[in-house]
C-alpha cells in the first residue's frame, strides 16, 4: 500500500515536471571559458621554493568525460594563476559542468596554493582528473628549485 502510493506521488511529480530547463548558454568550443584568475593572498606553498616562478603543465589525464589537463603559473614560490588547457569533451554537460567545477577548483589551489583540493559536487569526473593533472604541475614547480 505504502509503496503504490510512493509510485503514485513520484509518477505525478515526473508528469508535472516541466518538459525542460533553462540551461544557461555556454560556448561550445573545443576549451571552456577562462575565468579570469583571482589573486591570492596565501602563504606560499612550503614544497615550491621562494625563488622558483614559470609555468608548469601537469599531464593530460584522460577519462570517460574526456582530457583534462591543469597548467599552474608560479611567481617567486606563490601559484598566481591556475589555467584549464584541457578540460572534457565540448559534449553541452561536460562543458556547463566545467564551467562550474573547473572555477571552483582554481579557488581553491589559490587559496591553498597545493594540488589537494576538494572535489566539487557533480563534477565527478573532472575533480579527481583535474586535482590529477594539479599534482604533476605542483611536482614539476617543486623540482625546479
């Protein structure tokens, strides 16, 4: 009885669901919008030197979403820029989904300046490849000294 009457509220909530959703526009070009990088005010991350500055590209990690692939900008030992060069499939999901995850994953290196971030909800497949390629980026800076 509790059942057939769960059915019933779920069957009627999926008829009187809106036939669709208003997704905003996104470009669907072959790499997601650049946000512009904010600026940190971290501490320096303790693994890359004070003197290390350049531009570190971690590898390109591939999954079922597609390639993601994280460059990091270093001046004197401070992360100043986290870019996306790859960054999924230009399937629409894959980039409204990266247009959000890949954003809050950047805050959060800045804010941090380390690799270990926090996935972000619904990017299941972009969080763990990006905080991938994040850590060969992170290793390559810390080399350079």
């Amino acid at each position: 009885m509790i059942a057939a009457g769960s059915a019933a509220i779920v069957g009627a909530g999926f008829f009187a669901a809106p036939d669709h959703v208003a997704v905003p526009e996104l470009s669907t070009t072959d790499a997601p919008p650049e946000a512009p990088a904010p600026t940190s005010t971290a501490a320096p991350s303790a693994d890359i030197g004070a003197s290390v500055s350049g531009t570190f590209d971690g590898p390109a990690i591939t999954n079922l979403r597609g390639t993601y692939q994280a460059q990091i900008v270093v001046e004197d030992g401070m992360v100043t820029q986290v870019i996306a060069l790859a960054a999924g499939t230009d399937a629409p999901e894959s980039v409204a989904i990266n247009a959000v995850a890949i954003p809050l994953l950047t805050e959060q290196v800045l804010a941090t300046q380390s690799a270990q971030v926090d996935a972000v909800s619904g990017a299941s497949f972009t969080s763990p490849a990006f905080a991938e390629s994040l850590e060969g980026a992170f290793a390559l800076a810390e080399q350079a000294q």
